[in-house]
C-alpha cells in the first residue's frame, strides 16, 4: 500500500508536507547533493521524545540498580562529542572499522544487489559510510541510502557532507531504532533487496540477549529472503586496550557521559543534576565482557522533580552505559538466535574488531533443543522450506532421473518417498485413508540400501518404474506432496486442540517421520555431490572463496561461469592445487592435540520402548529402536585426536604410500588439467589450498578412514569410546536423556568448535583444535550390530535390523548437511556400510 502522508523535511526547507515515496525523492537543483529527511516518528514524538518517566523511573531504585538511559548521551552536542571520540587514537573500534572497509570493500559491496534499498541504524557522521558509498558508485551501483538518526541537524549536517552521486539516492529518516524498523517493515515490495548496515559495534549498547532479540525482531519485521546485515562487533580485546579506548587521557569521552547529565537538565527544564557532584567512572568487567560507565554520586545528596525524590548516597554509582564485547563463541550464538545465515567475516589488520555479514536466508535452522513431544508446525515448514530448496532449486527437471550413484534410485524416487512415507505412516496411526493418489503408497514407500559388493542383495524395497515414462509426472509428485503437508499440519492443529493433548504413539510418529525426512535430506545432498550437474543452493549467497574461483575463470575463459563443476582447470585462480606453503594466505592446521581420557563409565543410548507408548509420557524425548534401552559401558583409559584428519593430512598419507586409487576419496575429484585434486561442494570443486579446502576434514569411507589409521599405527575409536570423550570434551554434560546435552553443553564450552551443522555452511569449514559434532560424522571401529534389550520396531520394522550384516559401522556425531535436531541428539546413531563411500563421514584417531 502506498505511504500515508508523512511530514518529509529536506536540508533545504525542513517543513515542506509532502507524499512523495523516497524512492521517488523530489530532486532539487540547488541542493548538492539532493536529499531528502523522513520524520518517522509518531505526531506526539515530532519535537522529541520525552524521556522524563523513563530518567526517573530508572533512578527511583534501590542502591546498585540506579541508571539513566543511554539515549540521553546522543543529544546534538553528545552526538559531536562522539563523533570527537571516533577520531582518538585510543578509541580502536572506528579506525578498525575503516581498516576493513579501506581493505575489503569490494568484497562487501560486492553482496550488495543493484537497486538495493541500503538502511543504516544510527549513522552518525558517515565518515566510515562514505567509503561503502564511494564504492557502490564506482561499482555504477543503483541504491538508495537510507540514513536512520535521531537529530535532525545532525542528519542534515552528515548526508550534506557526502559528495555528489549519479547511481545514488540520499534519504535521511529521523527517529529510533524501533521507529526505524515499523517505518521499513511496511516500507518496500518485497522485490526490492535490503542491506540493512549496524556498525560502530553499536550492538554493544544492548545487553546480549537484548542484542539477540532486537536483530531477530528486526530480521523477522523488515527482512524477505536474500536481504543482508552488515553488523560491526568489537572483540573481547585486552582489558587495558578497551578500558583505554572508553577513558581516553584528552578526557573526550569524559566529557561526553557527563555531557548526559546537562542532557537531563535540559529534558526536565530544570537543574536537577548538580554536575560537580559526580565524576565519571570507567571499569571493563572481564568476566562479563563489557566496559561499565557510571556516574559516581561525590557527596550524599537528594534530587528532586515535580514530586519524585532520589536519595543517593556517598559513592552510590548510576549506570549511563554498557559496551558489550563479543568472543568468537558469543558471535557464533548471536548468529544462530537470530536465525541469519553468516556469507563471511572480515577482521580488521590487528584481529581486533570484526563485521560480519549474514543474510536471511530461506531457512536457517536453530541449535535449541526440541520443546514438545512432536515438532512443531515452524519446524515442519523449516524442514520443508530446506527440502524444497535442495530438490526444486538444486535438482533441476532435467536431473530427475540421475543416478549419481548406482546403488540409489534416480532423484525422482526421493521426490515421492518423503511425503508417501510420511502419508503412509499418518494414515496407519490415525486409522485413516492413504492420500491420493493412492498408487503412490506401493512405489514410493521404502527406497534401496543394497550390499555393495552384491548390489543384487538388498532388504525389502519397493517395486518402481523401470522406464522413464512409466514414473509419475513430476507435477502429479509435488502436488501430492503439499497435500500430505497440508494433511500434517491439520493432524498437528487437531492434536493442539484434543483434550489430553497428543498421544505418544503419534508423537512417535511425528518424531519418527521428521528424522526420516532430515536423513534423507543429507542423502539427496551427497548425492548430489557426485553428480556433474551439482550447482549452488537458490536464496544462498555464494561464499568468497567460490565467488573468486568463478571470476578467475571468467577472467581465463572470457566468460561467466557461476559455479563449476566436472573436471575444469582452476589453476589460474588457486596457484596450484596443493599450495600448503607458508606463502597461502593461511596455514595449515596444527597437528591435532591428543587427548588423554580416564577411565570412566559412559550411558550409551536413551530409553523409548514403543511397548511403552500407551503408557509412557508425551515428554519423553524420541529414539530409533537401536537407541534403546540405554545402557552403562565401561571405557578403559585411551588417548585420541581432539579433532578430525584435514584433507591435506589424509593426502599427504596418500603421496606418503602412494597409495592404490581405491584410497582416493570420492569426495575429491580430480583435476586433470593440472594433475591435482580438488574437493567436491555444492558450489563446484574446491582447490585443495589453505586457505580454502586443505585444512577442511576428509570425507572418506571407513576402510579408506581404516588405511590412514594403519599408516599411522594407530585405530579408529569404539562408540563407547567417542561417546566418552565427548562428554570429556563438553565437559561431562548432562544425561544423554536430556536432549539439551549436546547443544546446551557446546555454547557453554568456549573452546569447542561451534557446529557446523543444518547448512549453517553448505560445505566442511576448517577444523579448530577442538570439535565435535561438526563438519562430517565420524567413522568408530564398532559393528552396528544388536545389543541386551534390543527390540526391533514393530512401526519401521526394518529401519536397523536389516543392516546388521557385519558390513556395517557405526558413526557418530553430525556434518554439515545435518539437521541440529538429529545431529545435537546425544543417544542418535548412524551407520554406514564400510566401503560406501559417498557419505559426509570422517574420523579421528586413537591409542
């Protein structure tokens, strides 16, 4: 719908009412540049906001718990003080700011589509802005800056000192942040790309999980699919280095928080605050991570305002401000709260300050644990929005009958397996009909699995077509596929409102049939990955180091090319395939630290009988029938790799024992232009350097994974084994009951890798010195096999039991195309036949 009227205030008459759209902005010769000043506060707001409640609600508190709003810092004269800060020598953050944009700005603008709206929160002076903006015009860019503040003047002063633009439109909005965000969240058809900018680590300001929230409102507001988020954060530096940059010897920041008292007097027309009677005091709190700002009361004294007494005390101190800093771990939650994809991070010279890109994405799933007894309707629609990105916008009408590997069914098999499984074993617990057609229950119930070394012998399957013309027409697929998701939704709706809620049975059902369309969502991807015609996922940023492959393919071949695939020459872009020298822009990761684990006992698995689930409670967490009963193992004292072996460990092994081409991983493929190897991704093969795929964990099968540990005179772990230095590793987490364990246990162990997992990378990312649970799944030297109590599912009768065969191992743990529900499950086991070696399995090693 269009605006409603809004008073639009230009630089040179900031009274004219107008209508105009801004993307319409009304240029004006004799304003250089032309801009225009959006009012978007409300009528009651048009000559400021009244602060007067919210001053002295904050003061009227107990010792200890007095404050003053942040927002009274930032009238005219604090926000020309703190632009005065910005260019001291001791306030780092704005100089590493400039630092990245001086040296990456093409690679940030670079994200930034023509036509875009560009919003930045709190622009201040522009000074670093400037730099972006220079570039989009080189770039012959088509945008329109929105600059969101809170002081006219201020706006007027900034947008006019920016130099004039042909391809760039210039729009100033006073108001607030949440003013800013209701004006955009009804702004802007949805065609038109947003990058919305937060630097200056102006998120600091706000506690974390306040930070969270307002990215994740603001995400959820303004955001559609494929609009980006610059956002500057400040690192958990050096105490001394921080405490200095917020007290700096000029006394520049001193004055500028006690410039908040006069700000206050001003508000409330009087002289309420007596500035002699408080200094200002600085302290950065290293346990928290966050400089303190407060006012320190010199003298017992008594304030007073239309009514309202405030006693403080000698020394008593009012907060004025926190400034939040940010470890890499912290980070790492934010993104995943937030639900943003992260494109890339830019560090400044000194590895001291950080920006950060993320962009909405068509899903993005997140780390917490299951909170019901079935997943929830958003939950079903994530995973539906993730299968539909990978089988609609991967897999093109042209690939349905692929067979990327021999021993599975072409993609158009998948298509309808999913949502007839999950139709069959709805219609069996509610005792209702199959879906139409119902046809569709006999060819697409139960996939293959065969033995790979007698792909003639394989469990019970269905019977499908063996000519094309005989499959079901694509269009006939999908639309019986959104009837069975419109059929789950209503089961789930009914279950919400019957009386006792849902039974456990059904909520098995849910559990079962959700796993069942995760795991497979994996299995379409390593297929893909062997398949000549793999290309990136829709509504996905392409990472930098695949935007620059394809460039420098444009630049040898003189054309485009989007993403690669088969054999081509990368050469030219990657300075050779295996460049481990010290020359690469990284080096390759230090050998892996071994880990000496105690003796100890370890609860393998997780108790869910379905003999139970008349009787049991809803609550209870899921299980697959091999998870249960769960059960106490003793694990005898060993020593094992704190991470998983890199591509570059594994092919030093294979030039070490010039080894057979059996060894080779079918996750590389080779490039034969240049007698090398490269690393199969959605993106198109990865040259095996530092600085891109070499120090990324290998994906082998297990025999190849078995030859390695030979070499090296060493074994792969039991499942005991891995389970037990897991939990060493996170620190004796919780009962592996609690489907909280892993997850929980990983954001509070800081020096755990943070999970690559559910696509939060569309690839393996370099190993950390510590992971777990990240990237691949890891390959034990345990048979899966049966164990005491095992019952076999009278639901999925087959699910585990036809595959114990001796062929067989267990893996453990998650890769980067697992979904965090599966792969954060800490009783959830996987397997894979031990030559299969298609899988995103990799391994660490042991003594």
């Amino acid at each position: 719908m269009p605006p409603s009227p809004s008073l639009v205030k230009t630089a040179k008459n900031p009274d004219v009412p107008t209508t105009s759209h801004p993307f319409k902005l009304q240029q004006q010769a004799q304003l250089p540049p032309p801009f225009d000043i959006v009012d978007i506060r409300p009528p009651k707001e048009a000559h400021g906001i009244d602060l007067t409640d919210t001053i002295l609600g904050s003061l009227d508190k107990g010792e200890g718990e007095k404050s003053i709003p942040t927002l009274v810092l930032y009238d005219a004269r604090g926000l020309q003080l703190f632009d005065d800060i910005t260019y001291l020598e001791e306030y780092y953050l704005t100089n590493a700011e400039i630092d990245i944009l001086k040296n990456k700005i093409d690679e940030i603008v670079g994200y930034i589509k023509d036509g875009s709206a560009v919003i930045e929160l709190g622009a201040g002076s522009l000074r670093k802005t400037s730099l972006l903006l220079n570039a989009l015009e080189q770039q012959k860019r088509n945008v329109t800056y929105y600059a969101l503040d809170l002081d006219f003047q201020e706006l007027e002063k900034s947008l006019s000192s920016l130099g004039s633009y042909h391809n760039i439109k210039l729009v100033g909005l006073l108001g607030t942040y949440d003013q800013g965000m209701e004006w955009l969240s009804s702004r802007f058809p949805t065609d038109v790309p947003k990058a919305i900018l937060w630097l200056g680590s102006s998120i600091g300001n706000l506690d974390r999980e306040s930070a969270a929230a307002f990215v994740r409102t603001f995400q959820e507001k303004t955001m559609n699919p494929n609009d980006l988020f610059l956002i500057g954060i400040d690192r958990r530096n050096d105490a001394r280095k921080i405490a200095l940059a917020y007290d700096d010897p000029r006394g520049v920041t001193r004055e500028f928080i006690m410039n908040g008292l006069d700000h206050v007097n001003s508000i409330l027309g009087h002289s309420f605050f007596d500035r002699t009677a408080f200094e200002y005091v600085a302290h950065y709190n290293d346990i928290e991570g966050r400089h303190e700002a407060h006012y320190r009361s010199l003298r017992n004294q008594t304030l007073s305002h239309a009514g309202h007494t405030i006693r403080l005390r000698l020394s008593e101190l009012v907060n004025i401000e926190f400034s939040y800093k940010y470890s890499a771990r912290e980070v790492d939650h934010l993104i995943d709260t937030v639900q943003l994809h992260r494109i890339h991070t830019w560090a400044d010279s000194h590895g001291q300050y950080d920006l950060h890109l993320l962009q909405k994405a068509p899903f993005a799933f997140s780390l917490a644990p299951p909170a019901a007894p079935y997943p929830s309707a958003s939950e079903w629609r994530d995973l539906w929005s993730a299968w539909d990105t990978v089988t609609t916008t991967m897999i093109t009408p042209s690939m349905l009958f692929e067979r990327p590997i021999d021993l599975r069914h072409p993609f158009i098999f998948y298509l309808g397996h999913i949502p007839a499984f999950l139709d069959i074993q709805l219609a069996r617990v509610l005792g209702e009909a199959y879906t139409e057609p119902v046809r569709f229950s006999d060819i697409f119930e139960r996939g293959i699995d065969p033995d790979i070394e007698d792909p003639t012998q394989c469990h019970a399957h269905s019977e499908v077509p063996d000519n094309k013309e005989d499959w079901p027409r694509l269009d006939e697929i999908l639309a019986f596929r959104d009837r069975v998701r419109e059929r789950t939704l209503r089961v789930l709706q009914d279950a919400k409102q019957a009386e006792g809620g849902v039974s456990r049975r059904l909520g098995r059902i849910m559990w079962m049939t959700f796993e069942h369309e995760v795991m497979h969502l994996e299995t379409i991807l390593y297929m893909l990955m062997q398949s000549s015609n793999v290309s990136p996922p829709k509504g996905f940023a392409v990472p930098l180091w695949a935007k620059a492959l394809a460039q420098s393919k444009e630049a040898v071949n003189g054309h485009a090319n989007g993403h690669a695939n088969g054999n081509h020459d990368f050469s030219a872009a990657s300075n050779g395939n295996h460049d481990f020298s010290a020359a690469s822009t990284t080096r390759l990761a230090p050998e892996p630290v071994l880990l000496s684990i105690p003796t100890g006992t370890v609860l393998l698995g997780h108790t869910d009988s379905e003999s139970h689930d008349a009787t049991g409670p809803t609550s209870l967490p899921y299980g697959w029938d091999n998870e249960s009963p769960a059960r106490t193992v003793s694990v005898p004292a060993f020593t094992i790799q704190s991470r998983p072996v890199t591509n570059a460990e594994y092919y030093a092994f294979l030039l070490a024992t010039s080894a057979s081409s059996c060894l080779y991983p079918s996750s590389w493929i080779h490039d034969s232009s240049n007698d090398g190897w490269l690393v199969r991704t959605v993106y198109g093969p990865a040259p095996m350097t530092a600085s891109v795929a070499a120090n990324w964990p290998v994906a082998v099968s297990y025999n190849q994974a078995a030859a390695y540990a030979a070499w090296k005179n060493m074994r792969l772990p039991t499942e005991a084994e891995w389970v037990r230095m897991r939990r060493v590793m996170l620190k004796d987490y919780d009962h592996p009951d609690s489907p909280t364990a892993i997850g929980d246990a990983i954001k509070g162990a800081p020096t755990v890798k943070y999970p690559n997992i559910g696509m939060r990378v569309w690839h393996p990312t370099p190993v950390e010195a510590a992971q777990v649970a990240s990237d691949v799944w890891e390959w034990t030297g345990s048979l899966w096999d049966t164990h005491e109590g095992f019952e076999s599912s009278t639901i999925y009768p087959g699910y585990s039991a036809d595959f114990f065969d001796s062929k067989h191992n267990v893996v453990l743990g998650a890769s980067w195309a697992t979904h965090p529900k599966v792969g954060l499950r800490a009783s959830f086991r996987n397997w894979y036949q031990r030559g299969y070696p298609y899988v995103f399995a990799g391994f660490r090693l042991c003594v």
